[in-house]
C-alpha cells in the first residue's frame, strides 16, 4: 500500500500545498518517500509539530538531553504522542 501511495505521489500532482525543499527530498529519498506528503503539508500549514508513532521516519531525528526522541526538517519538529508534553515544557 505505501508503495503504491508513494508512486500515485510522484505521478499526480492533486494539490501540491508546498514545493519539496532539497532537504526534504534528501530526507524522503532516504527514509519512507510516501512521508513526504505530511512534511509538507505540516510546513505548509505552519505546523510546529507532527505527532507521530512512526519514529523510524521522522526527519533528522535526535535524543535530546532529556532522552525524548524528536526530529526536525524545515522548522518542522516531529515528536511521539508520549512526548509532545515536552514541547510545551521547552516553549516555557
């Protein structure tokens, strides 16, 4: 199924909300293309942050010193459901 949502992806344009920055498809290349979509809309969008279980594709991904596991790409921080109260507390 991702697959084929990857190739309908890259074969249709139904509503391009962001043009794919080098970063982004350096990223998606690399990782899990059929993500790219959900990188640019939640940068499109003004997104601070996706939530996601699927921590093997966020983008750039770290440990902060607070062992929390986060990624960021293009302003853009991806963080788990478990830890999107550390979000909150790092903007206090």
């Amino acid at each position: 199924m991702n697959k084929m949502i990857a190739a309908l992806d890259q074969r249709y344009t139904i509503l391009r909300v962001a043009d794919p920055a080098e970063d982004e498809l350096d990223w998606a290349r690399a990782n899990d293309e059929d993500d790219l979509h959900l990188q640019l809309l939640a940068r499109a969008a003004g997104a601070d942050c996706v939530i996601s279980d699927n921590t093997d594709d966020f983008p750039n991904p770290a440990t902060a010193a607070s062992g929390l596991r986060r990624g960021e790409l293009c302003g853009v921080v991806w963080v788990q459901p478990e830890d999107i109260m550390s979000i909150f507390h790092d903007a206090m």
